[in-house]
C-alpha cells in the first residue's frame, strides 16, 4: 500500500462523514415482503403520474429542460406561487446540499435539532462545515434550544418539520418565534417533506414566511405523499436571491425529463393526493392506537410514519423486534444512525401490512416474555 500521503486525499472533513445508510429492502429467506422502512406511500404513484413517465420514453435522446419549467409551472400554480421563486432539484436530498454548499464554508456552523434529520449533517459536513446539535424535549423540536445553539459562525439552521424519524412538529407560531429569534444573516431552511399529511389546525409548511422573508427557504418532495421516491424530485421555495445563488452551483440537468413529467402530473391529481391522505389518516390513529394497546409507546406522529419505543429488556429490545419483524416480511427502519437504538421507525403501509405489523408485534411480545427463573 503506498503512503497515504502519496495518492489523492478528499478536503478535511469528508472522511469524518458517516455515509447514508438507507432503509432496508430485503429479508433473507422470506416470501412477501411489505417494505416499511423508508416512508413511501402504500398507495403509489397518480395513475396520469405514470402515464407522463410512460410517454416520456419519447425524446431520451434530448437533453431536459434545465430550468424544469413544466414542473415548476405545475408547483406554483398548485400552490399559488411565483414559478421563479422555485428550483428543483434530484431529490430534495440535493436541494439541501447545495444549500449547505452554497452557505456553509470551513469553520462555518450548521445548527439541527437532536433527532434531526440524517442528511443535514451529512451535507453540512461535506461542506466543510460542522453540525452543532440543540437537544429537544419529548422528541420535539425545543427552539430556545436551537436559538441558543446559534453562534456567530452559523450560517444555516435546518428544521425538519414536521420531523423525520420523531413525526412530530413545532406549530407556526414556534417556527416563526425562530425566526424573529435569528440573525438577518442566517439562513433558515424549513424541510417540509411531511406537510401534505399533517393534519393540525396550528401548522403551516411556512410558504407565507418565505415569502415575507429574505432568509428563509422551504424544501418540498415528490417522494413521500406523491409515491415518486424512485425519480428523485424534490422543490424549493425562496428569495430570489437564494434562488439564485443555487442556480448557479446545481448541476446544469439535475432534473432528469421522466421526472420533470411525471412530476408535474402528480401534483396536479387532487383525487390521488386526497386518497393517500385519507388511507394515512384512517391507519395511522389505527396503528397508534392498536400499538399503544400493546404496551409499547408510540411518540405521536402527525406524518405518515411512527417512532416506536421498545423496552431494553432482553427478548423484547428494538434489535430484537426489528429482526422478529423481518423474520416475517415486516421491514422496519432502526435507529442507531438517530441515537436512537431502542426505538424502530415504522412507515404507515397497506391494509394488510398495518395488520400484519400489530399481529406480528402482539406475537413477538407475548412469545419474547423473559422465562421465569
Ligand atoms: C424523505 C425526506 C426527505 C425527502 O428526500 P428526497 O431526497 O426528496 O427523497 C427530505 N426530508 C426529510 C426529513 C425526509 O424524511
């Protein structure tokens, strides 16, 4: 092996990065498997969504339009927006590293929430910068904690709300008592990849705080409640200044045209859109209720997932659930990668997965009873 300092090594930082760990897929040995690990619909796509994706088979040949003006045509005219206030990007998973790129510099700070969402510290990092973490109380947002996390080197503060792997969520009144607690200069990033499913008379994804704000910014997916996880199309709102600046950095064609299509189809299917929400809201106080029933506590989720708490006894730990589960085609989310080791992250699913979950848990906590001594 030749010394290390006699080949290519990446900028100070990157190799401190704990690479992404996706939810799993698969479970050795099993039939049917009901995925269930990383928040994607039950549902599908909109049938018009998977129509665009067929016809644009046509033309692959062609580069796609770099600015994905269809896609953000049908973005602002679904939610009353000005079209040049939005850019897309592969994911909203791009969108927030080039926000960190664009904001975020060696010595610079990137403030999160504890149970905060994965990639922030990823894309923080990769920008050179370090991610300094604010505790929260009950698994929700505390934002005396994040303002107080806030120094003179932050550039950015990312808040998933409502938040992923907690599903809980801070009302507007708190999110903009967190901007008016902020310096002009930093950057608030509201990751609103949930707000299609919450149901809450007290929160706002915060278009009307970007609109009225020159530091705020808001990213959207097309991944969770429109079930296009696959094509990698996420959104953002902001100031035009902000916009700008990640025009300049993204990749020319970060948006492929299947994407662009089928896209913008989706967002415009109200019918598909309001059938999801219907199933999530039917199945998720189900789930809650029916999981809670068993004695194991549910962190109340306004998303399309659950936090679900195990004891640290031995037979009835998360590990211990999470391999019982997958024995029987039940893939979950653990959360080591959150700190969260005695707690799986279950996505809402079928019908027929939901029950499978609550006879497969019933069976595993009566079965995993420690033996009498
Ligand atoms: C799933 C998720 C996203 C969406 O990521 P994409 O790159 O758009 O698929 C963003 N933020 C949070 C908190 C999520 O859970």
């Amino acid at each position: 092996m030749p010394a290390a300092s006699s080949r290519p090594q990446p900028r100070p930082g990157v190799l401190d990065i704990e690479a992404y760990v996706p939810g799993k897929s698969t479970a050795e040995g099993v039939e049917k498997i009901y995925k269930l690990s990383s928040n994607e619909t039950p549902l599908g796509p909109s049938p018009k969504a998977v129509e665009a994706f067929k016809a644009a088979v046509e033309g692959l040949e062609f580069y796609p339009d770099g600015l994905s003006t269809k896609l953000r045509e049908a973005i602002a005219a679904k939610h009353g927006l000005d079209a040049d206030h939005l850019i897309c990007g592969s994911g909203s998973d791009e969108l927030l590293s080039l926000l960190a790129n664009a904001y975020i510099g060696p010595g610079d700070e990137g403030v999160m929430s504890e149970y905060g969402f994965v990639v922030y510290p990823i894309a923080i990092r990769a920008a050179g910068g370090k991610p300094v973490i604010a505790k929260e109380r009950d698994f929700q947002t505390d934002v005396d904690a994040l303002l107080k996390a806030v120094t003179p080197r932050t550039k950015v503060v990312f808040l998933a709300n409502p938040n992923n792997p907690t599903g809980t969520y801070i009302p507007f009144s708190e999110v903009k008592r967190l901007h008016a607690g902020l310096p002009a200069h930093v950057l608030l990033v509201l990751d609103a990849a949930y707000a299609e499913y919450v149901r809450r008379n007290d929160y706002a994804s915060g278009l009307e705080l970007v609109s009225t704000s020159e530091n705020v910014v808001m990213t959207r997916t097309f991944s969770k409640i429109f079930g296009l996880a696959n094509l990698r199309i996420g959104w953002l709102y902001g100031p035009a200044h902000v916009v700008d600046a990640l025009n300049r950095i993204r990749s020319a064609f970060n948006v492929n045209g299947a994407a662009i299509a089928a896209g913008a189809a989706a967002i415009a299917d109200d019918a598909h859109i309001a059938a999801a929400l219907a199933h999530n809201d039917r199945w998720l106080a189900w789930l809650t209720s029916k999981i809670s029933a068993l004695g194991l506590s549910v962190t109340p989720s306004v998303g399309n997932f659950l936090l679900i708490h195990f004891p640290t006894e031995r037979g009835k730990t998360a590990r211990e659930a999470d391999a019982y589960l997958a024995r029987h085609g039940l893939i979950l989310r653990s959360l080591g990668a959150y700190n969260l080791p005695n707690a799986l992250r279950l996505t809402i699913g079928s019908e027929e997965a939901n029950r499978k979950v609550v006879s497969t848990l019933e069976s595993f906590l009566s079965g995993a009873a420690p033996a009498r001594g």
